[in-house]
C-alpha cells in the first residue's frame, strides 16, 4: 500500500522535471507528458464514446487507496476529454515551431514556467472533467486558472500583457467565488460538497437561485456575454498556441460545468432553459457584431468565441426548454447540437488561432489594415484560416453546419405543435441563429479578405514567407476532423446523442435519434455532391482555358491606371455601412483634429476610429474606477503619522463605548 | 420523377433572363433582342480567352466554379408539385440556404482578392445586404413548418394546401412576396441595386465581376439565371396546388415563370434604383412582411391565448 502511494507521488513528480532538464529538452518533456495524460484518459474514455448500448455505465478510478477521492468519468466527461486531448495535442504540436523565436530571448525559468504551466492546464482540465468531489474539483478549477494565467503572461515584458493578465486572475476567482458559493449552499443539506450534493439539493429545494450561481461562476469562465468582459484582452494577450487551447478548450470547461449542473436540475426548467437561451442569443449576436469591428486578428476572433459560446449556449438552452415542455426531440438536438459545436468549436476556433499566429510572426502585426495580399506568400497559412471561417460561419460541407443544422432541426420540428408563447420563442430563436450566421460570413469575408487577398499594405506583409512547417503540420489535424465531421457526420453525431440519453433518460429519444441520422448521411451526400460539382467544374474549367488565350493585366481601376494598395477596400471600409447601421449598440468613436480655417499648410494629423466595448465599460470598467477612486479616498486615512494611528484607536473605543452604552453591541 | 424540379429549374432559368429583357426592351419602345439573347451572349463569352488581373490568385480562379457549383446542388433540393426534390430530408431548407450561403462567400472574398476599391466596395454591399436578408427566409420557412408540421421542401409544398384552411391562401400570398423580394435582392436586381448601371460606385454585383472575363464571366452569368429559376420554382410550388394534374402544372409552371419575368422585367422599366443608404430599411421591410405571414399562421392555427 506503502509503496504504490509512493509510486504516485513520484509520478506527480515528473512534471517538475522539466524545470530540470536543459533547454532543448524541455519541450520533448512536456510533449511526451501532455501525450502520457492524453494516451491514459483516451483509454479510459474512447470505450465510454463508442459504446451506443445504455449499459456502459460510468468508469470510476481511484486516485488514493483509502478514501473517497475518485475520478468519476461517464460520457459526458468522456466527450470532453476527447475534446480537451485533441486540442492540447495540436496546441503543443503547434508551440514547437511558435516558440522557437523565443528560445533564445526568453531565460530557461521563463521556458519552464511556460511549460509547465502548459502541462498543468491540460492536466487540471482532464480533472476538471473527472472530478466529482467539490473541494477536489474546485482545486483543479484553480490550478487550471492559475496555470492558465502563467500562459498568458509569456509575454510579462510588456506591461499590457501582465495588465490583461492580472485583470483575467481577478475576474476568474469573482466566477470561483460563485462556485464556492454555489457548492456550499447545496453541500448544506446533505453534508458532503459535491456535484452529487447539488442533485440532491435540486429534486427538495427551488432550483433556479442554485442555478443562477453556477451559471454566473461558469459563465465567466464560458465567456457568455456580460461576463466576458476579461476574454478579448486575454486572447490576444496570449502566445497563439494558448490562444488556440484557451479559446478552443478552456472556456468549454464552463459549458461543462454549466452541462454537469443542467442535467441535475429538478425543477424550474422554462425559467432555467429561457435564461440560458436569452444569455446566449444575446451573446451569440452581440459578440459577432462586436467581432467585425475589431481590427486586431487575434482580438476579432476572441469576439467570436463569445458568438460561438451563444450558439452552444442556445443549443443548451433548447435542450432544457425541451425538459420543460416534454419534447424529447428538441432534448436531443438542441443539447446534441450544442455538444457537438462544442467539439467543432475546439477544432475551427484552434485552427484559425493557429493560422493568425502564424501570420503574426510572419508579419510582427496583429492589425489587418496593415496586411493583404497574404494568400500568395502564405498559402497553407491560407488555406487553413479559409477553411476555419468557412467552418466558424456554419457552411456546409464543414463541420460547423452539421452542429448548427441540429439545433435549427430541433426548432423547426418543434414548430408543429407548439403553443403561441413556444413557438414565439422558438422563431426568435431561429432568426438569431440565421443572423449569426449572416454577420459571422460578413466578418470573415472581411478578415480573410483584408488579410490574404488583394496586394500587401504595408512592407511587413510584402516580406512575409511562409511558416515552417513545423508549425503547419499540426494544423492538418484540425483541418482533417473539420471536414470528417462535415462529411462523416453521423459518426460524430451519435456518440454526442448517446451523451444526451445517458444524461436526460428519456424513452423516445433512443428511437427520434435514427431519422436524425439518416437526415445527416442526406446532409453529406448532399455535401459530397456539392465538391463533386466543384471539382467537375473545375477540370472542365482548366481544359476550356487551354485552348483558350490568357492573358494577365493590373486589376482594372475604371480607367485610373496610377493605383497603389494603399488605396484598396479597408477593414474599416468594409464595415463603414454596418457601423453606420449598428452604431447605437457599439459607440464608434473617431479620434481626430478637425483641420482649422486659418490653417493654410495643415499638419501631419492622425485619426483613430475605435469601437468600445459597452458592457466592458459598464460593468467592468466603470465599477472597478469606482471602486479604485472610493479606495483611494479611504487611504488619506493612511498618513503614516503615529499620532493620526492613536487618534483612530482612540475614535474606535469611543465608538465601541457609546455602542455599549446604547446597548446596540 | 424526382428530376422534375431540377429539369424544371433549367428549363426557368433558360427562359427567365430572356424574357425579362425582353419585356425591357418593349416597355422602354425598343425592338429588343430575342428572348435566348442572354445565352448567346454566353456562348459568345465561351469563345473568347480570359484576362486575369496580376494581383488576384487561387481565390479568384475557382471562386465562380465554386459558387456556380452552390448553385446547382441548390437545385437538387427544389420539388416540383408533388414530385419530390431530388435530394429531400429534414431541414434541407437550410442546406439549402447555407450552401448559396458558401457560394456567395466565395464571390465576395473573389472581389476582394482583385484589390480593386470598386470591386472591394460591391462585397461589402453584397456582404452587408445579404446578411440582412438573411432572417427573412427563415422567418418564412419556420411558419411553413408551424403550418404544415412538416419541415423539408417537399412535404412542406405537398401539405401546403392540404388542410383545407382557405386563410392558407393569404399566407402563400405573402410567401410568394418574401420569395420574389428575396429572389430580386438576392440576385442584385431593381430596386436594390440596378444591373444594367453605368457607374461602378452605384453597383453591387456587377461590380464584383468587373474583372472577371470570358469561362468565369459566363459561369457567373449562369449562376445569377439559376439563382433567379430557383426561386422562381419557389414561388410556383407555393402557387400551385401539387393535386392538379401534371399538364395543369406544366402548364402553369410556365405561365407563373413568364408572369415573374415580366414582373421583374416591369419592375426594372419603371423604378428607380433605392438609394444605397436606404437599402438596409428595404430589406428589412421584407423580414417585416415575413413576420406578418407568422402572425398569420398564429392567427390560422388559432394558437393565439394558448
């Protein structure tokens, strides 16, 4: 007994190794590590996704001999290791050729530190998933914040960065105190601290207040909107392969906690499905809108995480309205279609995080305007951001659609027989969906146009080279699951549906899931005729221009013929006539100086159009100044005179005295 | 039988474009071209050779094959009366909608890649108006599946009629309006934007092809005389009760294909472009009148109070 719990202590060692070992082998360490986590859990859990029979059950493992410390995985975890696995694979896979500009500049302790903190988010993250104890689970909620701060401070030189990064800290442990505060209101009860208490809490109390707490604890985390206010500073601020991990994965860990609380609650369905759905329709729209003004790469897709986190959000958020109106086909669509992105989410988000990584060191800008042209200097780095959008925005074949086809399906359906306050719901609901589709393809006609296409706009991108490809190899694994998902979807879909029966026992899903199925095999046939038609046309296309004479001239300026790049489409004027449009709900600002009358040779100027962050002002900004200000008052108390110190001591017995006396203590 | 509505689709699109012109041509007094015109022009265009501009790359080369290629799998999923797409399920609307989605992804980001501020400024058009009208089919399509409890193209059509209910009728009226505004807006015709313009900045498609030429022209050409049939057979599903007869329903098919073209073809004789500002509020308008058919279905299923 001894000796295995000294076994496992020593295995808990050997991630310290890497602070040890020398520079060049620090990396071969933490991949062989981060594979070790994953081969291990995958064994535990590929059986759990591939079994469709209810009989699997949960596989429970203990960590310590004696005690009740267990991991606990049953499919849901088991989909979320798989999904947690698959990205931190690539993300490290992706970090060999990212980091190797920084191998030199950065000290060995930076390096460690950056690893191993790598390692412990891929870790906490399996736990996260696998823990059922709350203590336990709130610990590894920790680790994964603290580690995850570590990753996105890489860049602790500049004080932006560590700004960002200090801001994300804080605004973690406001969702951890909710956690706390949630798992010690329902652990009152019973006595133990756990996600079982919570059950046992949900089926003999009102399960909406409970539920609001976690919610609001994972929403920060998720990065639902109002509470996301820390995710487009921290994105950016992050190297790209944490970028990719954090946006990809990380920010899932919320839905996970959102999912794990969702499938025990009791009672109070509609109020519970209907904020869920409300919160997320608004973050879906709100968050792409306020994605297409960004003009930092990096930033503009943080805002479509929050769009992208929307989308599952509604997905969940149908599902639990299905368990309040006994509609088991919107169960299992809107809680699989919302799983299922999940899992998309992770493979097109990393990928395009990846690919703007690589842009960035090519180029050493963020900012689009100062891009173009890219496509023919990078055309994998190409390739993969294009793939990405066209995934991100739901287009068929890929993999985005078959997520977002499941939810509508489940609307559409429900449709039917619905009652008028149902059916109000479910076509807001559907417009929604529709315009964030509409806006995502706006955003990303925009970024990958600006980015790849037309003539470069400044020397940077002119002199950009293609990445090594180290760093692109990695990204083919994104890249192959986005389109076996779009092709292969029922694969996929059934896995993620037997989810969904394990967790809401319902009779009738088990039978509604096969027309499901069958729908999606049409979907890819239909998919699989579309690239047959492309690919016919375009053979027939390459043999007609054979015989045919081609030519190649400038691009036509309307009989201009003195054009530069500099005077080609903008980001800013690709979306002039949506600000104008959505101006009220974005508050774009112009910094400039107006040129005055009696100015007869102007000065250089410069003009700013930024595009502010409402609810980050609001309610985030505004209170913290406030705080800040209200603080400071208070410390002119603070004078470091002792006789200012006496005079407080003695003014507090006094106002313990007269309390006494007026027998108010 | 399946193949009905995809023959259906090419015989509308052969014939659309041409009478459209046509009736151009005799409301503005001219002798006018003969009603295959535009497929002339397209073969002419399949003569020549092809100028490509030095900045453009892969993007631009396969950008019209892609979208031509929506197009048609489009097709595949358009009934004709009873007889059923070629290609039906649950939910093949939004395939359907997603997948000229893509195709016109790759036609804006095609425009981007020529570097051209013209051309930059017609995908920004595109882009913007086409996100707004997004809504509005689905909106439509969500009051179909409320009425017929059906949700893929072909028993929506089928069961469209089927209950008997004549309130139905203002419904499929309304239908039929969202689809033709839906197909005037989509394809860049009056009074959104106007093809035959002379001015590059008051354009939104035609100025995203202007750099294209000869194979790729002519594959654009077809796609926006597909994506014209496609809704046409929309709007003849919704119009035509699929329990009439076959000859009945060719018959009409052809008569509400003629009709739609010299609507259009009217329409552009007789209106002036909107200014482009005022777009967005038009094509909002017609989300507008979407919601309307859903408060109909409200009102037909009686499911108000409940």
């Amino acid at each position: 007994m001894a000796f295995s719990a000294i076994i496992k202590a020593g295995l808990l060692c050997i991630p310290a190794l890497i602070f040890l070992v020398p520079k060049s082998w620090k990396y071969l360490l933490t991949l062989i590590l981060v594979l070790a986590g994953a081969v291990l859990t995958m064994i535990w859990s590929i059986p759990l996704l591939t079994d469709f029979t209810n009989t699997v059950g949960t596989k429970i493992i203990p960590l310590v001999s004696e005690g009740k410390l267990v991991l606990t995985i049953d499919r849901l975890s088991a989909f979320f290791i798989f999904v947690i696995n698959l990205t931190v694979i690539t993300g490290i896979l992706y970090a060999y050729g990212y980091l190797k500009p920084y191998r030199n500049s950065k000290s060995n302790i930076q390096l460690s530190i950056h690893y191993f903190s790598y390692l412990l988010l891929h870790y906490s993250m399996l736990l996260v998933v696998m823990l059922r104890d709350g203590l336990a689970f709130l610990i590894a909620w920790e680790i994964m914040a603290v580690s995850s701060f570590a990753l996105v401070i890489f860049d602790a030189e500049d004080k932006a960065t560590l700004k960002t990064g200090i801001r994300y800290l804080v605004q973690m442990h406001i969702g951890m105190f909710f956690l706390l505060m949630a798992f010690l209101i329902a652990g009152k009860e019973t006595g133990t601290v756990g996600f079982d208490s919570v059950g046992t809490y949900f089926s003999s109390h009102p399960n909406f207040g409970l539920f609001l707490l976690f919610f609001i604890g994972f929403g920060i985390k998720a990065g639902f909107l109002f509470l996301h206010t820390w995710l487009p500073d921290a994105h950016p601020a992050a190297p790209s392969h944490v970028s990719g991990v954090m946006s990809g994965v990380m920010i899932k860990m919320g839905i996970y906690g959102i999912l794990r609380v969702v499938f025990q609650v009791q009672n109070d369905f509609l109020s519970i499905g209907l904020t869920i759905l409300i919160v997320s329709i608004l973050s879906g729209i709100l968050g792409v809108m306020m994605a297409i003004m960004q003009h930092d790469i990096k930033r503009l897709l943080a805002y479509h995480s929050i769009e992208n986190i929307g989308i599952i959000g509604i997905g969940t958020g149908l599902g639990v309205i299905g368990l309040a109106i006994q509609n088991p086909f919107l169960i299992i669509t809107g809680f699989g279609g919302g799983l299922l992105h999940v899992l998309n989410h992770s493979l097109f988000k990393s990928l395009l995080f990846f690919s703007a990584g690589t842009v960035y060191q090519a180029t050493h800008t963020r900012n689009i305007e100062h891009l173009g042209g890219l496509a023919k200097k990078m055309p994998w780095t190409a390739l993969f951001f294009l793939i990405g959008s066209l995934a991100i925005c739901g287009l068929p074949p890929f993999n985005g659609f078959i997520s977002e086809y499941l939810i509508y399906i489940g609307m559409f359906r429900s449709l039917a027989h619905s009652s008028m306050y149902q059916s109000i719901i479910l076509i807001s609901t559907i417009v929604a969906l529709s315009l964030i589709g509409g806006l995502a393809i706006f955003c990303f006609t925009k970024a990958f146009g600006i980015i790849f296409l037309g003539e470069a706009r400044t020397t940077k991108a002119d002199e950009a080279t293609e990445a090594r490809f180290t760093s692109i190899l990695p990204q083919f694994i994104p890249v192959l699951f986005i389109i076996s998902i779009g092709l292969l979807s029922a694969w996929f879909a059934q896995p993620v549906f037997s989810i969904v029966q394990e967790a809401t026992p319902h009779p009738e899903t088990i039978i509604l899931t096969t027309p499901v199925l069958e729908d999606l095999r049409s979907i890819n046939f239909a998919g699989g005729i579309f690239i047959g038609l492309v690919i016919l046309i375009l053979l027939y296309r390459q043999r007609h221009l054979k015989s045919r004479h081609i030519a190649y001239e400038p691009t036509w300026g309307c009989g201009y013929t003195a054009v530069t790049p500099k005077q080609q489409y903008t980001a800013t004027s690709f979306v002039y006539n949506y600000n104008h449009l959505a101006k009220p709900l974005l508050q774009t600002r112009k910094i400039m100086e107006e040129i005055r009358e009696d100015e007869i040779f102007p000065e250089k100027r410069t003009f700013v159009s930024h595009s502010e962050d409402l609810i980050r002002k609001y309610l985030a900004d505004k209170p913290a100044n406030w705080l800040l200000s209200l603080l400071k008052r208070i410390a002119a108390m603070q004078t470091g005179k002792i006789q200012h110190y006496i005079l407080y001591a003695f003014l507090f017995m006094l106002l313990v005295l007269i309390l006494t006396y007026l027998k108010i203590l | 039988m399946n193949s009905a509505g995809i023959i259906a689709v090419f015989m509308a699109a052969l014939i659309f474009p041409g009478i459209i012109l046509r009736t151009k041509s005799i409301a503005s007094g001219r002798k006018g071209p003969g009603i295959f015109q535009p497929y002339k022009d397209i073969s002419v265009l399949l003569k020549k050779g092809s100028i490509f501009s030095t900045t453009t790359g892969t993007i631009f080369q396969i950008a019209p094959a892609i979208t031509l290629a929506s197009l048609l799998c489009a097709a595949f999923f358009i009934p004709f009366g009873k007889y059923g797409a070629l290609i039906s399920f649950d939910g093949d609307f939004i395939f359907f909608s997603y997948i000229i989605a893509l195709g016109r992804f790759f036609s804006i980001i095609a425009a981007l890649d020529t570097g051209s501020s013209f051309e930059g400024m017609g995908a920004n058009r595109e882009a913007f108006f086409s996100m707004l009208l997004e809504p509005a089919f689905f909106i439509l399509m969500a009051s179909f599946a409320m009425a017929t409890g059906y949700t893929s193209f072909t028993d929506i059509f089928i069961n469209f009629y089927l209950s008997g209910n004549n309130f139905m009728l203002i419904f499929g009226l309304l239908g039929i309006f969202v689809f033709l505004q839906t197909a005037m807006v989509e394809n860049c015709r009056l009074p959104v934007d106007d093809p035959k313009t002379h001015l590059e900045l008051t354009m939104i498609h035609e100025v995203m092809i202007l750099d294209n030429s000869g194979f790729d022209k002519a594959l654009i050409h077809l796609g926006t005389y597909l994506k014209f049939a496609l809704y046409g057979l929309l709007i003849f599903n919704l119009a035509v009760p699929p329990a009439w007869t076959l000859p009945v329903q060719i018959a009409c098919f052809l008569v509400i294909q003629v009709v739609l073209a010299v609507i259009v073809g009217l329409i552009e004789s007789f209106r002036a472009r909107n200014k482009m500002n005022k777009n967005p509020k038009y094509i909002l308008t017609i989300s507008g009148v979407a919601w309307i058919a859903f408060i109909v279905i409200l009102l037909v299923g009686e499911r108000f109070i409940n």
